[in-house]
C-alpha cells in the first residue's frame, strides 16, 4: 500500500501538532519548577519571651536561595539582622532568626536564588503592636549598702582600784550628824552663839553687880568711920 502525499501531509501536521503539545508542557512544567518571590513569605513571631522573624520557602523545586533580613527605619537600613541559605520543598522549609523586635518595627528581608530571583519580599515585614515581653512594672529594688566590717576593738583600758581608806582615816573621820526633833535655834541665839555667848552670861553678870555693890558699901562704910574719928 503505496503512501500518497495527502496521507504524508496529513501525517506531519499531527507530528507537529504534538511536537508543539509537548513543547508547551515542558515550558509550562519548566515555569512551574522555577523559583519565585512569591514562594517566600516572612512572619514576626515569639519563641517563649525571644522574638524571632521566620522566613518560609515552598518553592517545589529546591532552588538553594540565600535569605538577609535588614531592621529598617524611614526607609533605610538600619542593621542587618542575619543572613541564612534555605532549600525549599513543596511543603515548606522555614528558617528564623533570632531578633528581640519592638512592636510595629519595619524589616526588609532579600532573597538571592542564582539568576532567577534577586528582590525584596513586598511589602516589607510590620512586627506585631504587642512584644513578646513585656518590662516590669515595678522598679527593682534597691540594694542595700553593705554593713561596715566591724573594727578591731580596742582594749579596754584599765581603771587604777580605788584607795582604800587606812585605819586610823576611817577611825578619825567625823560621824555624820544625828539629825534631832529639837526645833532650830532662832536667828538672834545662832549670832550669840557665833561671837562667843552661851547660858552663863547672866550669872556672871548678877556675880560682877552683887561685887560692885559690896565694893561700893565697903567704901561707904570706910569713909563713915574715917568721919567719925575725925569728929572725936
């Protein structure tokens, strides 16, 4: 059976028809193992009190691609956080890193993977407006300074006994006064007393005046008789 030119044609068109069919499902398929931005995504999260920013890759075709995270303010970089290479898979390889962010800070995060992705995630990562920790409230207290060391102490210094008073000090002191229920002299007795008068003054006076008066009559008696004779 003799192929005619209608038959061939006919041939060759099927053969490119699929030829183009499958050129278009390796191109497909090919789009679809290629990495992508869109494959990346970034997350502020907590891990206990620590903060951290994870970065997950779900790109099928495990595209080594190497992931930095800048802090950012006013659009500017401030630091660099970290830098990390991840492989990814189509159920997601995630990698962190390690950041005590503050709440509704901006972070850039890059991801390089060969010639097929040099670019930011968009939009940038916004922490969330709670820390993972928060400060006490109460301030801490205060230490308290610590005790002085206590100084070497000094010897007492020794107290010389007291004297003891001899014999005859203790024989010869005056015994204190026995105090009497006798009333007190008067003011006018004290000053007799002080200048020398006690209670034979007016016996010796009565004795000196009975004296003058004998005196005087011996005399009156002498002169008497002396008249007496004279007259004779």
């Amino acid at each position: 059976m003799s192929i005619t030119r209608r038959t061939a044609a006919r041939s060759a068109r099927i053969l490119g028809v699929a030829t183009a069919s499958a050129a278009l499902a390796l191109g497909a398929a090919g789009h679809a193992l290629a990495c992508n931005i869109n494959e990346f995504s970034a997350e502020a999260k907590c891990d206990g009190d620590k903060g951290v920013i994870a970065v997950t890759d779900v790109d099928a075709s495990g595209t080594p691609a190497v992931v930095s995270v800048f802090l950012e303010n006013n659009g500017a970089d401030v630091k660099k956080i970290g830098e990390q290479e991840v492989k990814g898979s189509r159920e997601g390889v995630t990698i962190t890193f390690a950041e005590d962010w503050k709440p509704n800070a901006t972070y850039r995060v890059h991801v390089k993977a060969g010639n097929q992705v040099d670019e930011d995630i968009t939009p940038n990562l916004t922490t969330p407006s709670t820390a993972c920790h928060t400060e006490e409230s109460t301030p801490p207290a205060t230490p308290s300074s610590p005790a002085p060391s206590p100084s070497p102490s000094t010897p007492a210094e020794s107290t010389p006994p007291a004297p003891t008073p001899s014999a005859s000090e203790s024989s010869t002191a005056p015994a204190p006064a026995t105090p009497s229920n006798a009333p007190s002299p008067a003011a006018g007795e004290s000053n007799l007393a002080e200048t020398g008068a006690n209670s034979n003054t007016g016996m010796i006076a009565g004795i000196a005046a009975a004296l003058v008066v004998v005196g005087g009559g011996a005399v009156f008696f002498g002169f008497r008789r002396r008249g007496a004779r004279n007259n004779g």
